[in-house]
C-alpha cells in the first residue's frame, strides 16, 4: 500500500508539472476565436419563438461556459448571411435563420443577448457580416418589403451560381458602411469581420458589369476591369474602415479571406514580397479579392484567412508565409482552421497545426487562431487508447492550458491611459472596485506562496476577464490564494495590477541604458535600461512627437532584441520603456531616439571595381561580443566559399589571397547570444593584373636534390588566379605520366611523396619542372588567359625514411647516435634526414621525436 500511494503522489506531481509547463508555453496573448453560426444551426439552432426562448437562451449560455471553459476568448458572430439580420437592423429583415420567415422578428433578439452573456464571460465578440452575398442559386428572397429585389433590384449582380449587389455601385458601398455603423452604434461589439463573398463565386462574365466598367473608363479611368473590380472591393474596406475609426475606434476591423493569396509572382512584386509558395489564389481573379491590399495600405486591423488544410497538405506552407506578412506589414493574421466533420482528422493534426501558428506567427508576436465552426469544434472527438476524448478538452490541455488576452494593435492608439483600479476590496468571494468607463479588467489569483516580487502578471494566475467592476471567485481560488486586478482597455493594453487594501505608489523611472541617445545601430542589437519594475512595456514611435506608436511589447527584463520586434525596418525611432508592477502605476522613461540599418558590408561598396587586392572587407557591427561568420565566393550562390570566423566587424584581406579581374562575392552571418542575422550579398571586382612568368623557389639550381618531403615552390606573386604546374621524367610533359597541378591560394605542391597516380616519382629519377600562372582581365572576364611557362629546372629525387638518419634504410638506435653526432657538431650531414619532428630545425627535440619514433 505504501509504495502504491508513492506512485500516485509521483504520478500527481508529474501531472502537475506537465500543467506548469504547459502553461508557461503557452502564450499571454492569442486569439482563441470561434466562428458561430446560425445559417449552420451552430446558435440558435431554429426558429426563437417565445415559447421556446428559455430553451434557446439556455442553449446559448451553455454554449457560451464551454467556449469560456475551454480558454475560447474571442467568438466571430454571423450577424447578416445574405442582406438579412440576426440582429435589430435599421436597413435590412430579420433573418429566417433566426425567426424561422424572413422579415419577421424573433422572439428576442439573439446579438444583443450573446454579446450581453458573451461579456459577463469575459469573451470577445466580433460581429461576423457578408458584405454583399445576397443569395444562393435562383433565390432571390422577396419575402420582406426590405428585399433589395424589390426596394433596389438594380443593385443585384446575378449568376447561375448565387445573386450579390454588385461592388461597383457606389450606392452599394455606402449601404454595407451604413450597416456596419447600425450594428456599432446599437451593440457593444469588440470587432467587425468580413468573411469571403465579394464577386460572385462562379467568376462572374465582365459583361454583367460592362455598363459600369465602360462609364468608369469613359470618365478617364485606367485600370483594366479585373484591376477595377478589386479596386470597388478594395474602396468599400477602406471606407467600412474609416467608419469604424470614426464611431468606435477601439472595434478592430478584419477579414476572414480565401486561404492562399499572392501565388502569381506579378501580384506579389506589386507588394514587394515573395509569392506564396504552395496553394493557389483562385480569390484573385474569380472574387476579385485582395487581402494583400489591405495589409499593405492599412485598411484592416487583421486577417482570419481560410487555411482550411492539413499539415500534410499546404497548411504549414501557407500558415507560414502569412506569419511573414504580419511581420512586415504590422498587422495581425489569425488562422482559420476548419474543423471537419471527417474522418482523418485527428486530434493530434489540430494540435500540430497550432503550434504550426505558434511558430509562424512568432516574428510578429500576434499568434491566433479561429475555429470554423462551434458546433463541430464542440462535437469532435476521437477515440484514443480506448477512451473518448474531446477536441475541446483535447486543445485546451495540450495548447491552451490558461487564459490568454488577445493581441494589442500597435497601430491603434487609445484615447487615454490609465493607472490601476482604485477602491478595490474583497468580500466573501466578490471583488468590487471603483468602475471606469468602457474598460475591462483582468482578475489574477495568486497562489500565497508566490512572493509579490516573482509575480509578473504571467498568463498562469489569470482567472478571468470582466466588463463589469466586480467578479466573483470560483469556490477553489477563495482560500490559498490572493488577488490582483488590472484595468484592460478595449485596445487591449493592459495597466498595472491591484490588491485589495495596498497603497499604491508610482514605480520607479526606468532608466535607458543603450543605445545612447542618436546611436546608430542594426537589427542585431538590443535596447537595454535599468529599473525595478515587475513588468516593463517598450514602446517605439516612428516621430520624434511619439504619436506614431509602431510596436509596443511587454516584457519581464530589462532587455529586448531588435530582432524580436519584427516590423521595425531601416529609420530612426524614439522609444522609451514604462515600468509597472504591483501596486505600482506606470512610469515612463525618459525617451530616446536611434537610427535602424540593416547589418550590411559597407566595403568594398557593392558592385565596387578596381577594388585593390588587400582590401579591408568591413560591415555594420552588432551590439558588443557579437561573433562573425565571413564568406567569400567567387560564384554568386556562394558555393565552396572561404570562410573565417572573426569577432570583430572587419577582416583585413592578406596578400595573395585575391586573383584579379575577379569578381567575388561575400555575405557575412552576425551572431550575439541566440539571435542571428545574415547581411545581403555583397559583391566587387578587383583591379586587373598580369602577372610575371613564375619565379622558382625550389629547387633552387638544376639537378637539385629533392626529397620526398620537399616541394616544388615558387615566389609569390600578386593577381594571379591559379599557379599550373608540370612535373615529368620527360621533357616533353607527356599528360598521361605527368603531375598536372593547378594550385590556388598556395605556390607550391603538395610534398612530393604525396603525389599520386600517373604522376608519382619514383626514387632515384630524374624530373623536370616548368609553370604558369593563369589570371583573368576585364575583358575576357571568366574565361582564363596563361603567361607562358618558365623555363624548365630539373632536379633529382630521393625518398627518405623518416628517422633514418644515417641513411642505411632502417631506423634504429644507430640513427640516435647518428643524430646526437649531428647535433653536437661531430658529425656535418645534417639534412632532412635529421629533421625528425620536420620543424626545420635539427636539434634535441629531434633525438626525442626518434625515440619515440623507434619505441613505438
């Protein structure tokens, strides 16, 4: 029994554990969205009638504690299917899909009473609209006196395949901002989403549209008609955009698009990117949508796109390449991932595209995912070593173990800041403080054994979200634990955290350590301060007025890379830092300003010529310790290049390293602790040489003797590309029984006992020698131009044994006595014979080489 009851405290720790780490891997701040439906009897499943409105309301609050329970914080809501509404319209009929008649309202009114139960959980909702789906196949509704059939038939654009008003009516755009704008002023959304109807799905004819495309065109427009209708598109998101910043300008904006976009390398060049890589953007010219439009002007808060595929198929491929463009372009990219009622989809695939997300979004620091749709999400499941295991459980257990706050738009700056919360007390299981308008609040229960100086507002103590100013603790966090509140904007920045009955002061004023003021610096540098803050937020602006916040992170240290903020680029930023912690409002930093270059060679100048042949290669430095890695190639991909490992930012070419006329290319790889950035490649082209004939080194004379351990050398010369050398017992230099060396970087062969092959020597031979030097010039380019071969030398070659001193083809203690004669002088023949270690030196360290020798 004592052992069986080690085991489960072992088993319970363990788990226990797993549960920590977990949670500390998982991110603070994601979207953990669901997209909800009642087109798809995800809620409310049929027809609101009043005697089936508990049921239904019943329904949506059940609904709505699994979302909350499963760490579910953002719910994208389908408000208007096809020009209908699930929701209290001023322009539009209630929809069928939720009162059972088109035009006839429910028995109450499903928005405002998900948005109402969806914020007392704490839960995020965006209002899900089809900005010009009207209706599917030969449907063109008619029931409701609403109908655009009967009050603007001229705004439909039909096909065999579904009816849409048509994007090019400037009358049309205004109707889907002034919905947009009913919805904002009557319910209390966090977000407004499109998802993919724009043009008709069947690519509809250009001849639907002539008449407006050819009165666009006899106006002076220029665009093509594939070009014009993205551009309406395009038009009516900017406008819906500029509404939402005007009415609400914390409601973020989004679009939940086609999966892929930007394969054609010509749409992606217009944006400056590469194309994606799998997949393919059917969207473009068949809807004529352009997510990459958006990104690039600004006109979204964020994307949702549809990657609704495997990681065995293009998920990875296409996820990844989104998690690029976010890092680019600033702005957040959430996943939508389908949840199929399938076989083949395991629970284990959605976990792996999660953390496919997690990586790929990782540069931008805005991870997210959105689950298509709540009724398959809630109903997957999968049998797993003989139990029934949930996708829901299954998710939050293995990727979201706590809650997460969704990401803050840097982009967005908020109408006011805030300290913390005031008047916070804890009675009987209820948290109460003073209310601030149009704000939330974060609710963290603390374990009592984590001291107040290792608590940093980490994502494992939040217990909740709250609209209101009050919450109340669930029975297992009232005893054993304390509580801190912190105030959460609606641009989800969150303040300073809160205990009941603390005195609160101001933290101290962090202070900017690096880089100093006006520095110039590159991306593999850090920004570094000082302070006691349990939590510090970096901010940095664009403006020398720090209006333009483009990036703000929030951190525990008193560091932060550069290369962690992915949307920086070359330019000069101000930054500073704000120090928090509990029971300490914020307090900024004095600003300061420096100036961003991409690490690049800034010598020789790329594209330089006439470059000399010892020049000093230098690039833009890290931050102090970085380490170098320097190649240098004379092919562009860099293939076989030289390399050096160097720890400062400039490397002084050595003589006779550079061949003339040549162009070489170099890229150098910086590296400081973890982080690693490569600079573009760099070329230039060195000045033309010609070099003279060869001059020999060795042998010195004709009929010189030469050992095996001897080479055939030559003086150095400057420029020259390659040294080609012959060896041969003929003076004819036949090529089958010749050495044939062409020898780069170096003057002289290899020893001649390690010549193989045809071209080995033989002891006791006779042999004759001759080279030429190979270079180029500016006008032949690659193709090698020869000086003419020195003169012939001929000399005699011999093999030595090493050790055998005296000559007598054995190594043995005579050899000792030989060498000991030799050193002391009695004895004249010192040769390399008695250089035993070959260190070109004959003394006593040579008597103990040849013993060694001989012993072993």
């Amino acid at each position: 029994m004592k052992r069986i009851l080690i085991l489960i405290a072992l088993l319970a720790a363990l788990a226990a554990s797993f549960v920590t780490a977990a949670a500390d891997t998982a991110p603070k701040r994601e979207q953990r969205g669901m997209w909800i439906t009642a087109y798809l009897n995800d809620w409310p499943s049929g027809a609101i009638t009043a005697s089936n409105t508990p049921i239904m309301q019943n329904a949506c609050r059940k609904m709505l504690d699994t979302l909350q329970v499963n760490h579910i914080n953002t719910i994208y809501y389908h408000v208007r299917a096809m020009c209908d509404a699930m929701y209290n319209s001023a322009y539009e009929p209630w929809s069928s899909y939720v009162s059972g008649t088109r035009g006839v309202a429910p028995a109450f009114d499903p928005f405002l009473y998900l948005v109402e139960e969806a914020h007392k959980r704490g839960i995020e909702v965006y209002a899900w609209v089809n900005p010009y789906r009207y209706g599917h196949g030969s449907n063109m509704w008619g029931q409701s006196e609403l109908d655009y059939v009967h009050t603007h038939p001229e705004w439909l654009l039909t096909t065999s395949y579904e009816t849409v008003l048509n994007p090019g009516i400037p009358e049309v755009r205004q109707r889907v901002v002034d919905v947009c704008q009913d919805i904002l002023v009557k319910y209390d959304v966090d977000g407004l989403v499109f998802d993919d109807y724009f043009y008709n799905q069947d690519n509809p004819s250009f001849s639907l549209d002539a008449d407006l495309y050819n009165a666009y065109k006899e106006a002076g427009g220029t665009m093509s008609q594939g070009d014009w209708r993205r551009e309406n598109v395009n038009q009516m998101v900017k406008d819906v955009n500029d509404m939402v910043k005007a009415t609400k300008p914390w409601v973020r904006f989004g679009i939940g698009p086609a999966g892929v976009a930007c394969t054609n390398p010509a749409v992606a060049a217009q944006y400056g990117v590469d194309p994606c890589p799998v997949g393919s953007d059917w969207q473009y010219n068949q809807i004529y949508s352009d997510p990459m439009a958006w990104v690039t002007r600004g006109t979204i808060d964020f994307l949702a796109p549809q990657v609704y595929w495997k990681t065995t198929g293009t998920f990875t491929g296409v996820t990844t390449w989104w998690g690029k463009m976010a890092a680019r372009f600033n702005r957040h990219i959430f996943i939508s991932q389908w949840v199929p009622d399938e076989e083949g989809w395991t629970l284990a695939e959605f976990v792996k595209q999660g953390r496919v997300m997690r990586e790929a979004m990782a540069a931008g620091g805005n991870p997210g995912m959105v689950y298509f749709r709540y009724g398959t999400w809630r109903n997957k499941k999968e049998v797993i070593d003989g139990k029934v295991r949930q996708l829901r459980t299954w998710l939050k257990d293995s990727l979201y173990p706590t809650i997460a706050l969704n990401p803050a738009p840097a982009w967005l700056q908020p109408d006011q800041t805030y300290t913390m919360v005031t008047n916070l007390a804890y009675n009987d299981g209820t948290l109460t403080w003073d209310s601030i308008p149009n704000v939330r609040y974060v609710i963290y229960t603390i374990p009592d054994s984590v001291q107040d100086q290792d608590f940093h507002s980490q994502a494992r103590y939040i217990d909740g979200i709250s609209y209101q100013a009050s919450y109340t603790l669930p029975a297992d966090k009232r005893e054993g634990y304390h509580q801190a509140v912190a105030i959460l904007d609606r641009w989800e920045n969150e303040y300073a955290p809160a205990t009941p009955g603390a005195v609160p002061t101001a933290a101290t004023q962090p202070q900017l350590l690096y880089p100093e003021d006006g520095d110039e610096v590159t991306e593999l540098s850090f920004l570094q301060w000082s302070g006691d803050g349990a939590t510090y937020l970096v901010q940095l602006y664009d403006d020398d007025q720090m209006q333009h916040l483009v990036a703000q992170v929030e951190v525990d240290s008193t560091s932060l890379p550069l290369t962690s903020i992915s949307t920086l680029t070359d330019g000069t930023y101000w930054w500073r830092v704000i120090a928090r912690g509990l029971n300490q409002w914020d307090t900024p930093s004095q600003p300061r300003h420096f100036t961003l270059g991409q690490m690049h060679i800034t010598a020789p100048a790329n594209s330089e010529t006439a470059v000399p042949l010892t020049p000093v290669v230098t690039w833009t430095a890290g931050a102090p310790g970085t380490t170098y890695l320097l190649e240098l190639a004379t092919s562009s991909s860099l293939a076989n290049p030289d390399t050096l490992h160097l720890n400062e930012p400039l490397w002084q070419v050595p003589q006779y390293r550079l061949a003339g006329a040549t162009t070489y290319y170099a890229r150098v790889t910086a590296t400081f602790g973890d982080m690693t950035v490569v600079t573009p490649v760099s070329s230039f082209t060195t000045v033309e040489v010609i070099p003279p004939l060869p001059v020999y080194l060795c042998p010195t004379a004709a009929d010189t003797v030469l050992y095996n351990t001897d080479v055939v050398a030559f003086e150095p010369v400057e420029g020259a590309a390659s040294l080609r050398v012959q060896i041969s017992n003929s003076l004819s230099f036949p090529t089958r029984t010749s050495y044939n060396g062409t020898l780069e970087g170096t003057f002289q062969t290899p020893q001649l006992g390690d010549i193989k092959g045809s071209g080995k020597l033989v002891d006791g031979g006779t042999y004759y020698v001759r080279a030429r030097y190979a270079y180029r010039t500016l006008t032949t380019g690659t193709t090698p131009q020869y000086t003419d071969y020195c003169d012939i030398r001929s000399f005699i070659y011999h093999v030595i044994i090493t050790g055998d001193v005296n000559s007598d083809n054995e190594v043995n203690i005579a050899d000792v006595n030989a060498l000991i004669d030799i050193i002391l002088g009695s004895n004249n023949t010192a040769g390399p014979r008695a250089d035993v270690n070959g260190d070109g030196e004959v003394n006593i360290a040579d008597v103990n080489a040849l013993i060694d020798l001989i012993l072993n």
